[in-house]
C-alpha cells in the first residue's frame, strides 16, 4: 500500500449485506478488503503494524532504557567510583556503544508490548460480531462511507 493509508472498518447487520459490500469495495479499490464474520477473526493480527501504537512504544522504550543507563552510570561516577576501568580501550566509545544497543533493546521491547495493545473500538467491534453482525476492515485512502451506507452498513469508522 502507499503512503498514508488507514483502516477503516464497516459494520453490517448480517452476512450477505457485507459480502455484497466487500464485492463492490473490492473492485472499487486498490487496497485489502477482509471479512470478518466472528469476534475471533477480529485478532491483533488482522492490524497491520503501522495502525498500532508499535511506533510510540519504540520510542518510549528506547528512551526509557536510555535514560536508565546513563543515569546509572553518571550515579556510579557520581558515587566516585571508579566506573569506567582504564583497561578498556576509548572507554567512552564504549559506553556510547552500549547504552545504544541497550536503547535499541528497549525500543523491541517497546515496539512489542504497544504492539499488541488491545484499543477500546476493536474490544467494542469484537462484542457486535458476537451479536451476528459483520465487519469489513479495509485499508484504503478513500472515503467509502457512502458507498458501505448504501450497501448496508449500519457504522463506519477509522481504527487507526
């Protein structure tokens, strides 16, 4: 896909409404078009990576590791002891090198736990696909809103 595409969703009352949908959607657009017919089809997975909060946790675990370390060490230094032995050649060199393999660490482990954060409109589609309904998610950088109206949508929205 290109650019700034997002994900859309379109909640219909029944099966057939949506298969109809998803028929005209998908020649419509370039993009994917998926039906979900049962609240287990509606996992994190169905997400592609870049409509999570992956972005923000990298960020934020990177930092966190990050500031950990060097805080740590500049404590250690701090306490006057002798942190940074002289048998290690350009000691600075590497702690630079250690605390960004350390902040690409937490940058994983961030990006890994934000990734798989369940949002408040995927638990909420999850409870109506339990009702019988369904949902088409489609990743596409045109609005549809009118054309899922038409064929039976009864809600549409953005996720990510």
């Amino acid at each position: 896909m290109t650019g700034n595409t997002n994900l859309k969703y379109a909640l219909f009352p029944n099966l057939d409404a949506a298969r109809a949908a998803q028929v005209e959607v998908d020649a419509a657009i370039d993009g994917e078009v998926d039906l979900l017919e049962n609240a287990a089809d509606l996992a994190q997975d169905k997400l592609p990576l870049r409509h999570t909060m992956a972005g923000f946790g990298t960020i934020v675990g990177a930092s966190v590791v990050a500031g950990l370390m060097l805080a740590a060490v500049a404590g250690v230094v701090m306490l006057g002891f002798d942190a940074l032995p002289p048998s290690i050649p350009a000691p600075y060199w590497t702690l630079a090198i250690v605390v960004v393999l350390a902040s690409l660490l937490g940058g994983l482990a961030g990006a890994l736990s934000y990734s798989t954060r369940a949002r408040d409109e995927l638990r909420r589609l999850r409870t109506l696909l339990r009702f019988g309904n369904s949902v088409l998610l489609i990743e596409t950088e045109q609005n549809l809103d009118a054309l899922l109206r038409r064929r039976g949508a009864v809600q549409t929205g953005t996720l990510a």
